[in-house]
C-alpha cells in the first residue's frame, strides 16, 4: 500500500512537473513596443489580401539557422514587403513561436495601417508598402529605460557601458548573424551586461552606422535601457538578460609564430624583391584601368532658349527623355562616376547628367543611375525637368542647358532633429572648419569630392563630406559649395544640404566608405636611404628564393588583375535602392520626434524658397530625418 502512495505521488509530480513546463515553454513572448505608419488601407482591398497572404507566409521562414527572412506579396501598386530578424540567442522553436504569434496579432495593433514594426524580446517583424530590404532604417525609434537610477560613480557606469558596447558593436558588424553580447564590471561588485543586434540584410557599414545611431540613443544615469530601431537594437542592464549558452565571443588573437634564426639574413632580399613587383604591377595595372575605362566628355555650345515646365505624352520630347535616360546607365562605368550627354534636336532637345558618390564603386554607381533612371518617369511622368538625389547618385536633366553651370535652386535642407546640448557654438566652428577644409580639397579634386573628420568632443567624432559635380570649374564648384554650406542648420547634429549642382552633410557617425576616400591629402614620400648589403664572393646560395618570390607575385598579380578587370567591366545585376515610392513636396517634412509623435515642419527648398521642383525623392535610410511621407 505504502509503495502504491508513492508511486501514486511520483506520478502526480511527474505530470505537475511536466505541465509546468509546457506552460513555460508555450508562454506568449514578451512585447516592448510598436509603431503603425500614418498612412491607411481601404477594408477588403487587394492590399490587405497581400498583407494577410505575407503574414502568414513568415513563420514557415523562421526555422533557418540565421532566424532572418524577408518576403514580398502581391505586386505594384499594391506590393507588400515584410521581415523578421529574431535575436541571435533565442532557439529556432522560440524564434518561430515568436514569429507566428507576432504575425497573428500584427493585424491587431496596426488594423488599418499599410505598415508597421513590431519588438517583442525574442523577435522584431516588420512590413510597409515601400521598399525595406538591405537599407539601414534608423527611424522611427523607440527609447526604454529603468526606473532605477545608477548611484554609485555614474560617469563611471556610464564610460564602461559605451565601451562594451562599442565593442560588441564592431563584433556583431562582422559577425553572421549581426549579433552580439558583452559583460564586464561597472564597479567591483556590479556586472554589467550588453547586447547589440542588426537585421541580417544590412552591410557592414550600415550596421555599423546603425547601431552606432542606437547606442548614442540610450539614456545615461540608469541601471538599464534599450533603443529600438527598425534595422538595429542595443541594450544594456545590470542582470543577464540573454542566453550565455548560446552567444559566442571573439576569437582570440592568434599566437605570434618565431621564426628560425637561419632564415632572418634572406628577410631583406625577400622583401624587396616582393615589394618591388607589387609596386611595378599595382602601378601598372591602374594606369592600364584608367586608360581602358577612359571616355572623352562631349562639349555642347549650343544653348536653346527655355520653353514649357510639362511634355505632351507620346511627344517627341518624351522620346527624347527616354533614350536619354536609357543611355546613362552604358555611361555610369567610368571610373570618375560622371557623365553628360544630350538627345534630339531644337525645340525638344533633353539635357542631362549623372553624379556618383565620390565613394562608393564603379558597380554600385552603375546600379544606382541605371535605377534611377528607370524610377525617373514614374516620380516625374510629365515634367521636362528633374532632380532626383539618392544616397549612392545624383540624376539631373532638363530643356534647358544644365552642363557647366551651378545650379543652387532648388535645393533641399534636412536635419536631425536631435540637438547639440554641450558647447553648441564650438561643434558648428568645427563643423563650419572641417566643411570649409573639405571644399578647398574638393575643388581641386578630379572628382570634385573631399571628406574630412575630427573631435567634436573628446569621446565624439564629427565626419563631414562634400561633392559637386565635376562639370563645374573650380571657381563655380567653390560658390556653390559655400552657400551649400552657409545653408546648413544650426544646433542639429547631423544634417545635409542637396542642391543640383553640390552637397554637402555632417554626422556624427561614419556614413561614408572611408576606404574610398582620401580624407586627408596624401603625404609627400620621402625617400629612404639604400641600406648597406654585404654581397657573398662566388655564385650565391639564395638566388632560386629570390626569383621564386619574384615570379610568383608577379604572375599572381598578373592573374588577379585580368580577373578583377573583367569583374569590374561585367554589368552587375540590378539592385534595388531604396526611396519613398511617392512624390513629397519640398513644403512638407513630417518628422519622428522621440515623444513618439509625428509633428510638421515647414521647409522650402533653399533659403529664399524659390524652389521650382515639384518632387523630391529622398532615401529612406538617411539618418538627417526620421521618416518621410508622401503627400
């Protein structure tokens, strides 16, 4: 009887036990915050078909290794884009827990609303009409807090957080997943814990960008805090918060390997002999790319007189735009990143031009202008003029003559709108100085482009970038600079200036592909002095070493040059870049603040509002406003 009772009880705990642990596994993931967007779809449309459709589509996606999908329903006008990136510590059963019950009570917190993002602790979902995908979405954000206050040293506290955090920073940047944890102390006695996470589709520099953005957001003086971006998310409290189990340090540095004494006296003859080839080779082979790559620009005297603002459909002008606008892409892989050229005769004769980031490569400047001159006629279908600025390229044409001129209206002005709270007066003198230092480098620069960074303070640093398009002299590119610059806005700690003809922007992050650019001016060399060889008597021992190092380089140089020039000389595939699919008035801006309100600003195309152009396109992932919409 007695072993009855037990076996009885045991059975009763083992269920007890087991239910217990059903329930804790099956609990609802836990809800930080989400945003709707402000504009609305009709009941029973073709839009919300898709939304459904896409919504149910996602947690079949979330078994993968990486917890990262996006996915797209329906098509134009009515194309829904959506994604998922579940936090790199969590299993892939409570990944796709998350991701199901996410995607059913989306509908419920945005009912009515073409987009929306959504935090929950395990996962982020997200979904809107526009293109979303591998662009670095920093606004709208959400900022949490602990209630409690750090009161022990809390500059201290504060210095260890940013530090953890600026290392996890640049491990998650390269890591797979986008992913990454710190702990260390604030004092002796308390641990702190961080973590930091992009969405997978993001570069590198976009992450980084990114999470560099959110980690600025967090509030100092608590014990805890997170800020939520749609693309990125940091965190930091005083508990462990994550799995340990299931995140990963970096690797240790690797051991340094001693070499055999016997070997140190061919060091010297090894070295030369595989510098000097390089040199020769790398010398040879972009004087060879320059010279493949080279097109003679055209010169146009002529200048017609200006006639009406809109084309008649199916006119001859319209044609004329239209191969103009299919030429421009052929054009874009030139290694200067600029062309001009000109279609049809006199009265509908069409002007235009395209400007690539003195930055970024040959292939995305041809991706950039072959987009935008596709995306040209659907933002401006009946107006003979445009400006349209994404972030990789400029595209101008026009009726009127635009080559050599600088153009400074219409422009546009954006800003963050968060403010500089310590010495403002002395951040815009540095920013006034590095902009003006950046104009005197870029007038005198092949590309007319120049970047420059420094210390605002002594923990932040201030990047500033400026361009004009190369047609312009050095003298008009100089003009338009300055009163790109004069425009810019006061107290704002990033902000951007865009006219036809010249930009100029300044952040406190790098935006820009700092490989790519010559931020300072070259040192001159200087010559070194021949060391002394002593030269053995007879034939020597070492002579096969040296020429195996030196053929060998050089046939591998050889070899990877022809590769690389075939790769840059082959048409990349079309990618997408990303802008607000609508037309929006140069008179609206609707900003995010961070009291989570949208609030109107009146803004007009240059400082004397003489702004003629109708739309605006404006990249999504600029981190001068935190969202745009459409009129």
């Amino acid at each position: 009887m007695s072993s009855l009772k037990l076996s009885m009880i045991f059975v009763f705990l083992l269920f007890l036990s087991s239910s217990l642990f059903t329930f804790t596994d099956a609990a609802d993931p836990t809800y930080l915050s989400h945003i709707c967007s402000e504009k609305n779809f009709t009941r029973n449309s073709s839009y919300q078909s898709n939304i459904n459709l896409l919504l149910s589509s996602l947690p079949s996606k979330a078994n993968g290794s990486d917890r990262f999908s996006n996915a797209t329903a329906g098509q134009d006008p009515d194309r829904v884009y959506g994604l998922f990136q579940c936090r790199g510590d969590v299993t892939t059963p409570t990944c796709k827990d998350c991701v199901a019950f996410v995607s059913k009570n989306a509908t419920q917190l945005c009912p009515d609303q073409k987009g929306a993002i959504i935090w929950y602790a395990e996962c982020l979902l997200r979904y809107s009409d526009s293109y979303i995908f591998s662009t670095a979405a920093r606004n709208p954000g959400m900022y949490l807090m602990n209630d409690t206050y750090v009161t022990v040293d809390p500059s201290q506290f504060h210095e260890a957080m940013l530090g953890l955090m600026n290392e996890a920073e640049t491990q998650a940047v390269n890591d797979p997943k986008k992913f990454a944890t710190r702990k260390g102390n604030s004092t002796t006695s308390q641990p702190l814990y961080v973590l930091v996470q992009c969405t997978e589709d993001l570069s590198n520099d976009d992450c980084s960008g990114c999470l560099q953005e959110s980690i600025a957001g967090l509030q100092s003086g608590r014990l805890g805090g997170s800020s939520l971006l749609p693309s990125c998310n940091s965190r930091y409290e005083s508990y462990l918060f994550y799995n340990e189990n299931m995140t990963s340090q970096p690797p240790p540095a690797p051991t340094p390997v001693t070499k055999p004494k016997a070997k140190r006296q061919f060091s010297s003859s090894i070295i030369i002999a595989i510098v000097a080839p390089i040199t020769v080779t790398v010398v040879l082979s972009i004087a060879g790319y320059c010279f493949l790559t080279k097109r003679a620009r055209k010169k146009y005297n002529t200048i017609p007189e200006e006639i009406g603002n809109n084309f008649t459909r199916n006119s001859t002008y319209k044609t004329n735009l239209n191969l103009l606008l299919s030429s421009l892409p052929s054009n874009a892989n030139r290694s200067d990143g600029f062309s001009n050229t000109t279609t049809g005769q006199d009265p509908n004769r069409v002007y235009g031009l395209f400007q690539c980031r003195g930055d970024v490569t040959t292939t995305t400047c041809q991706d950039c202008v072959a987009f935008a001159s596709t995306d040209a006629n659907q933002r401006c279908p009946p107006e003979k003029r445009a400006v349209i600025w994404y972030d990789e390229c400029l595209v101008h044409y026009s009726d009127s003559y635009i080559f050599s001129t600088a153009a400074t209206s219409p422009g546009v002005t954006m800003w963050n709108t968060n403010n500089v709270t310590i010495e403002p007066s002395r951040f815009r003198q540095l920013m006034l100085s590095q902009m003006n230092e950046a104009a005197t480098q870029a007038v005198n620069d092949p590309k007319k482009f120049a970047t420059r960074k420094g210390n605002s303070t002594t923990s932040q640093t201030l990047y500033t970038l400026v361009q004009c398009t190369q047609d312009l002299s050095n003298t008009a590119c100089l003009g338009c600079l300055q009163q790109a610059i004069s425009s810019l806005p006061n107290n704002s700690i990033g902000g951007r200036k865009m006219f036809p003809s010249c930009i100029c922007r300044y952040e406190l992050y790098l935006f820009y592909n700092e490989n790519l650019t010559l931020s300072t001016p070259p040192p001159a060399l200087t010559p070194s002095p021949p060391s002394p060889e002593t030269r053995p008597k007879g034939k020597s021992k070492i002579s096969s070493s040296i020429i195996i190092t030196i053929v060998a380089p050089v046939t591998a140089i050889a070899v990877l040059f022809v590769v690389g020039f075939c790769f840059l000389t082959r048409r990349a595939r079309r990618k997408k870049y990303n802008s607000v699919p609508d037309e929006i008035g140069l008179e609206t801006l609707e900003r995010w603040n961070t009291n989570g309100k949208f609030s109107l600003q009146n803004t007009n195309g240059t400082d004397s509002g003489q702004s003629k152009s109708k739309s605006v396109p404006w990249s999504v992932d600029d981190a001068s406003i935190t969202e745009v919409h459409p009129r």
